[in-house]
C-alpha cells in the first residue's frame, strides 16, 4: 500500500504550527481536495472546481472533558497552511458517501449547527479508498470514544468497512478520560457499532436483514466464504437491476436526454469557456501593450526630467543677469564703478567662451536658442567695446602733468583704474585696442613734449655760466697770453639732470604703456632694477610704476612668434608716444655747446652710460633717442675740431715765426682741460680728436720751417722738445697707464681703496668685521685677481701695445707701467700687513722679479 499522506509527519508538524496557541493537539491530519455539491440532486453531480485541502482532527482537553475538531487547512500564498474553517465533531450528524463517484473517494459531512442547510455542505475527494476510510474510521471511532455516540453513516459498505478494518487494523487515536489523556485504540468488527441508513429500507425491514444475518453462523474461519456468498447475492441484483431498467424504456430514453442536455450544455460550456480564453487571451495581449506603452511612458517620462534638467541649466548659462546687461549697455565709468564693469567684463567673456564648441556640448550649438543668446552676447560686446572705446579716448584726451618735475604717479594711479577694463577688452575685441592706444599715445605724447620744453627752458634759464673762448689755436692770440677757462660744469649738470629726470620717466612710460595696452611682450624693467646702470642716476618716484597689479588674462604671452609681432607694433606706438621730444634735448645739446664746446667731451660720456644701461626692448626708441644725442654732441665737437684744426693751419700766413709755436703750449692747456672732461667712454671721442690736432700741428710745423732753411732744424726740435716735455703728455701716460692697470687688476686696487678710505675712520683691526672686507672676502679677491698674475701682466702688455700706433713710446711707456703697478701693489701689501697681518700675499720682491722677466 502506498504511503497515505496521514503519515506524513512534516505535514503533522505544519498544522500543529498552524494551530500553534489553541491548546490542541493533531491527532490525523490527511490531505483532501475540496468541491462543491447541490442537495437532492443525485442524479447530476455538480462540482467546483477542486481545491487542495487539508483535513486535521484535534483534540483540547479541559479538566475530564475533552473536546474534539475537525479543522479545514488551506494554503497560503507562499505555500505555507492555515487554518480556514473549523467543525465542533458534537455537531457532526450525518456521513455520507458520494454515490455518483464511482471510486467511491468522495464524501460529505453533515453538521446539525448549520446556519443555512440550503447551501450543499462542501464534498471531500480523497486520493484513495484506504484514506477515505482511514479517515471515516478515526472520526467515527472518536466520535464514539469522547462524544459517546455515532452520526449516522450512508452508502458506505458495512461489510467492506469491516473487511478493510481487519486486514489494516490501523491505530486510531482515540481519547480516554484518563489522567494521561487520548491514547491509542485498535478498531476490531465487534467494537464498531454503526448505524446504517438506507433511505429506502424501513426499521422493520432493517430487524428482519439483522434476523436473516443471525441466522448465519460465523466463525472467525467463515468471514471470506461469507464474503463471497454476498458477491454472489449482490451480482445477482446487479443483474437483477440491469433487467429491470431495460424494461424501464422512458426511464432511459430520460436518462438518455438528460445526458443529451448535458453534453449540450458541456458543449455551450465549452464554447463560453473558448470565447473565455479568446478574450483573455486578448486581455493579456492589451495589458502587454499597456505595460509596454507604459514602460515606454515611464522611461520618457525619465528622460523629460533629465532633458528638463538639462535645459535649466542651458537656460541658466543664457541668462543675462540684469545687473551686468545694464552695466554693459549704459553703466558708468567712473572710479567707483570700475569693479562693477570689471565683473560684468569677466561675465561676458566667460558667457561667451561657455557658448563655444570645447565647453558646450556639439548639440547644443546648432539650437537656435544658443544662437540667438550668442548673437545677443555679441551685440552686448560690440555695444560695451564701443563705449568703453569712446569713453577711454576722452579720457586719454583730457591727461595732465606738472610742468615742473614731472610726476605720473598720479596719472598712472588714475589709468590702473581702467586696466582690467582694457584687458577685457582686449579679449571680446582686440581691434578696439588699435584706436584706444593712438589716442592714448596721441595725448601723453603731447604731454611729454611740453613738460620737456618747459624742463628744458627751465633748465636753461636756471643755469648760469660764462662762455668759454672757441679760439684755443688762433695763432693772433699770442704764446704767452693766457686763455681765461671759466667753470661751466653746470652746463654738462644741467644736461645730466635733463637725461636723469626724462629718461627713467621715457622708459617707465614705455613699460607702463606697453602693460597698459595689453602688449604681450616679456617683462621691461625688473622691479625696482635701475634704468640708467648706477646708483645715482635713478628716479625717485616708484619704481614700480610699471606694475599694474594685474594678472594677464591670455596665458599664451610666451609664444615667440606671438611676441615678435607684438614687439614691433609696441615699437611703433612707442614712436607715436615719444616722438619729437628729441628736439628738446638738442636745443640744451646745442646750447652746452655754445657755452662751452670741451663740455661735449663730458656729455657724451654721460650719454653712454645711459646707453648702456637700456637693455629693454620696450626702451627701443629711448635708445635710439640716446644714439640721437650722442650724434648731435659727436657732430657738434667735431665741428668745434675742425675749427681749431683751421686755426692751427692759420698760422702758416706769419711770414716769419721763431721759438716754439703758440699753438703748442696753447695745444698742452687745451688737452688739460679736455682730460679733465672725459666721462666713461668718451675717451676714445678725445683721442681721435688728439690724432687730427697732432696731425695738423705736425704738418703745420713742417711746413712752417720750410720758410727759412737756416733756422729750420732749430724750429723744429724747439717745438718737438715742448710738445715732448708738457705736462699734458705726463698727465696722459700716468692716467692712460693707470686706466690699463685697472682694467686688469681693477678688483684688487678696489679692494685696497675701501679699506683705506676706512682708516680714516676706524681702527685697522676692526676693518676685517666690516661687510664685504673679511678675511674670506680678501682670499676671494686674492684667488680672483692673482691667479694666473702672470697672463693678466701680459694682457697689460698686448692692451698697451694695441692702442699705441708709434712703436717708439712702447718702451718707455712700458716701464712705466710696470713701476706704476709696483707702487701700488707695494702699497696694497703695506695693507694687507696693517689689517691682516695672519693673511699671506705675494711679496712686492717676488712681483718685482716677475715684472723684470717679462
């Protein structure tokens, strides 16, 4: 026999859990299928759909009564059981057993508590008969143990039951009123005592059956040959029943239409039951499209949340706040407004830059929303272009300066205010720069010039000096008569102040400007570096003038290419900037000249010390106002020695001349005073003009002795002997020697100059604690300047040789370099001894020595 799902201990266990709290305890629980019957129908069975069910039978006890249930379990939806209905067993009144199934599985139960008995009570199909009648068995058997009677029991076989208990005498839970509770009972055929219904069978119909039954005497032994004797007897009414219902025509010709109407009906049901499917198969096509339409909403209605999303932020990058638009469109410029401005500049040109391909998305360029906002941005730059254009030109316009020293830090303060605005414009629109630096250079140009006319006149009538004589050689002034040289070092100060005052200010307008103007070239000036190579000769205003504490907005300055062309277009406005003040400059050039000629000779060394000191290239057109200058002084002395060479030749037209010529003593003051003049690099300016003058004094004097043969060769050495012997000839070796020696030891003797220009002061010992004259600073200069003394001697030498063009004073010239350089090393020596005496030099001997070998 196959396993009954009532020894299913797992299924136990889940309806104890299902019924876990109500105090009762499973005693069978089976699994059933549950449908629905109609009463009084017999003849047509009418069923639900079966659903799964499963039957327990429970017991509570309470105190010596005991309580029995019959409990309805169905499934949850996670296929988990609970319970559905529950049946008192007191109310249990009838059993029967569906005759219509012909497996004979299916079965109801009746309950006399019903509330309406016109709703058929639920049928149970069981899987096989031995769970059916395990079941019935147990319920009966507990109905008679604890309620003490039996429900009435139909179309069950008595006799089948019995056979059925014997053969599997299950144990059957039954309930004792004992102190241990239910226990266990084995059903035998004599203990069960079943009341048998028969609708048809009356009471005593039913005596006289039990009178025939006990009639047959049975054993134990006769149970199976009684069992066949009723096989017989019950085949026998089979066949007893065939016949009759043959002979009963209308009987089946109504059974016939009966299953007739019923097949129709099966046929109408299975019609409705395909046009059921039809539209529920239909019902699940639309609720397919409405899901998928509806995914379809819901993924678009994702996308309009991101694409409105995206669209507030473009829209946000269109919007043109209305602070700026009106400060773009009719804001004002002055001072106190020039952040405002600044900011919306900012704003504009990053809006602008937001527009373009690298930062926004492709997409969106070709959307003619970003096209009209971008042209509305466009229009908003031409339209602040042209008015912060057209307000700077007024503004450039109206500049002003003192007329006395002049003085742009005011100026220059007042147009930093306008710098990040012209940066800005640089970037919306670079060729509104072109007018705006015309102008600018169109009105500071004006005003440069003025204040170096008024400086210059100023200058002029402020200096007073007498007239030095043009005349030095003129043979009519006589030999013996004295030439009255007046002081006019003022002349040459008062054109060194007009270089100190306006040059540095040229080139911090140059630098300032090309800033300014957004040129993108390197740095001019480092800050506060000098303009003009020394200490003295700077300005006083602020050096860093040039800077305009702004950031370039272009970080791309450093571009080569970029910066040549810049260069060249600075150098062009930089000649509108600062052309025609040059002319100021030659009217106090031409003016020093005509006061004194010799001051030329210090003008030009002024001037090429500002020469060299401009290495800018933004001071293109300050250097060449420089080489402009040292011109006009170049051709002005070299007029002045032209002049005096005709004034030598004049003395040709004496007819008789004896003794030493005027022109030669005249010759020695005028180089006198020219020596005292050089400055710098204007040594080599003196020296040609030394050569013109010593060439024509010779030719003269050639010719001069041609005029009388007796008396020549005493002219001439006369006159070779005072031009050999003045002291302008000593003055020139010792200074030219000296010039030479510190050109090669110029560190040492620098050295030894400071430390004796402070024992004047202080005391020797405390010279070695003073910055930049320490026992290490000595070493240093000592490793620098006499390592390798003996080529720096020898360069003394080729230097001496290369500049003299007569080989006879090579010689004597020589020598006294070398005594020259030994007094003063000599003295360096005494020094060194007096303030570090620990310290260990080369001695003057073994200088001496060395000089000698060479």
């Amino acid at each position: 026999m196959a396993k009954s799902s009532a020894d299913d201990e797992e299924l136990r266990r889940a309806c104890e859990a299902a019924i876990e709290g109500t105090k009762q305890t499973v005693v069978l629980s089976i699994r059933v299928a549950k449908s629905r019957g109609v009463w009084g129908k017999s003849g047509k069975l009418g069923r639900h759909m079966a659903k799964p069910r499963v039957l327990a039978l429970s017991t509570k006890s309470k105190g010596q009564r005991t309580k029995a249930f019959l409990r309805v379990m169905k499934y949850s939806t996670g296929g988990v059981l609970e319970p559905a209905k529950l049946y008192k067993l007191k109310h249990l009144s009838k059993v029967e057993v569906i005759t219509n199934d012909p497996s004979g599985c299916t079965f109801m139960l009746g309950f006399d508590n019903l509330r309406s008995q016109s709703v058929a009570p639920p049928q149970w199909t069981m899987r096989n008969i031995d769970d059916r009648n395990r079941l019935l068995l147990t319920i009966l058997n507990i109905c008679k143990d604890v309620l003490g009677r039996l429900p009435k029991v139909v179309g069950i076989d008595v006799v089948e039951m019995a056979l059925w208990a014997k053969e599997n005498t299950p144990a059957v839970p039954s309930q004792q009123n004992s102190d241990s509770g239910p226990v266990a009972s084995t059903v035998v055929e004599g203990d069960l005592k079943v009341t048998v219904e028969k609708e048809l069978v009356s009471q005593v119909e039913e005596e006289d059956m039990e009178a025939l039954l006990g009639t047959y005497v049975m054993g134990i032994g006769e149970a199976e040959a009684f069992s066949e004797r009723l096989k017989r007897e019950l085949l026998a009414l089979e066949a007893a029943n065939v016949h009759a219902i043959l002979e009963s025509e209308p009987l089946i010709d109504e059974v016939l239409q009966g299953l007739e109407s019923a097949t129709n009906c099966v046929d109408d049901m299975d019609e409705w039951l395909r046009i059921f499917n039809v539209k529920l198969r239909h019902m699940r096509e639309d609720i397919e499209s409405i899901e998928t339409r509806n995914n379809k909403l819901e993924m678009q209605s994702v996308n309009n949340k991101a694409l409105i999303q995206e669209l507030d932020k473009l829209l946000e990058r269109l919007r043109v706040p209305s602070e700026y638009a009106a400060c773009l469109t009719g804001g004002s410029f002055d001072e106190s407004c020039m952040l405002q401005n600044v900011e919306a500049c900012e704003w504009l040109a990053s809006a602008l830059h937001g527009l373009e391909v690298p930062k926004l998305d492709p997409g969106y360029a070709s959307m003619r929303a970003v096209k009209e906002k971008r042209a509305e941005l466009e229009k908003l730059k031409s339209t602040f272009v042209r008015r912060a254009s057209e307000f700077l030109r007024n503004y450039f316009a109206s500049l002003r300066g003192q007329l006395k020293r002049p003085d742009h830090a005011d100026l220059r303060y007042k147009c930093r205010t306008y710098a990040r605005l012209l940066q800005h414009l640089k970037s919306l629109d670079k060729s509104c720069l072109g007018p705006l630096r015309k102008a600018y250079c169109s009105s500071l140009n004006l005003l440069l010039r003025r204040e170096a006319r008024e400086f210059a006149n100023e200058l002029r009538a402020s200096t007073k000096a007498s007239r030095n004589p043009t005349v030095w050689l003129e043979a009519s002034t006589g030999s013996n008569q004295n030439v009255n040289v007046a002081d006019t070092s003022s002349v040459s100060d008062a054109y060194a102040k007009m270089l100190t005052i306006f040059i540095p200010l040229l080139v911090d307008e140059s630098s300032f400007f090309a800033h300014f103007m957004c040129f993108e070239v390197p740095t001019l000036i480092p800050p506060g570096g000098p303009v003009n190579g020394n200490k003295t000769g700077g300005n006083d205003d602020d050096t860093n003038d040039d800077d305009l504490g702004i950031m370039d907005i272009d970080d791309n300055d450093s571009k080569a290419g970029k910066t040549s062309g810049e260069l060249g277009a600075l150098n062009e406005s930089l000649q509108d900037l600062l052309d025609g003040i040059q002319e100021d400059f030659y009217a106090v050039v031409d003016w020093a000249y005509k006061i004194d000629p010799l001051r030329c000779i210090s003008m030009h060394g002024i001037t090429e010390r500002y020469i060299s000191g401009q290495k800018a290239d933004a001071a293109g057109f300050v250097r060449l106002l420089l080489d402009a200058l040292e011109s006009r002084i170049s051709m002005q002395f070299s007029r002045f020695v032209e002049e005096a060479c005709h004034q030598i030749e004049r003395n040709e037209r004496n007819v008789r001349q004896m003794g030493v010529l005027s022109y030669v003593p005249r010759f020695a003051i005028l180089a006198t005073r020219m020596e005292q003049y050089i400055q710098g690099q204007s040594r080599d300016l003196v020296d040609q003009a030394y050569t013109k003058f010593v060439t024509i004094m010779f030719v003269t004097l050639e010719k001069i002795s041609q005029t009388d043969q007796k008396y020549a060769d005493i002219l001439l050495l006369e006159n070779y002997a005072a031009f050999q012997n003045s002291e302008a000839y000593e003055q020139a070796c010792t200074r030219h020697i000296s010039m030479i020696i510190y050109y090669q030891f110029e560190r040492l003797f620098q050295f030894a100059r400071r430390i004796e220009e402070l024992m004047y002061t202080i005391m020797p010992e405390e010279i070695p604690f003073q910055l930049g004259l320490s026992k290490v600073d000595l070493r240093k200069v000592l490793k620098s300047s006499l390592t390798g003394v003996d080529k720096s001697i020898a360069s003394m030498y080729k230097k001496l040789q290369k500049n003299l063009t007569s080989e006879e004073l090579l010689p004597s010239l020589w020598d006294k370099c070398k005594k020259e350089f030994l007094d003063k090393y000599d003295s360096f020596a005494q020094l060194v001894e007096k303030v570090y005496p620990q310290e260990q030099i080369p001695s003057v001997a073994e200088m001496r020595e060395l000089l000698a070998s060479m």
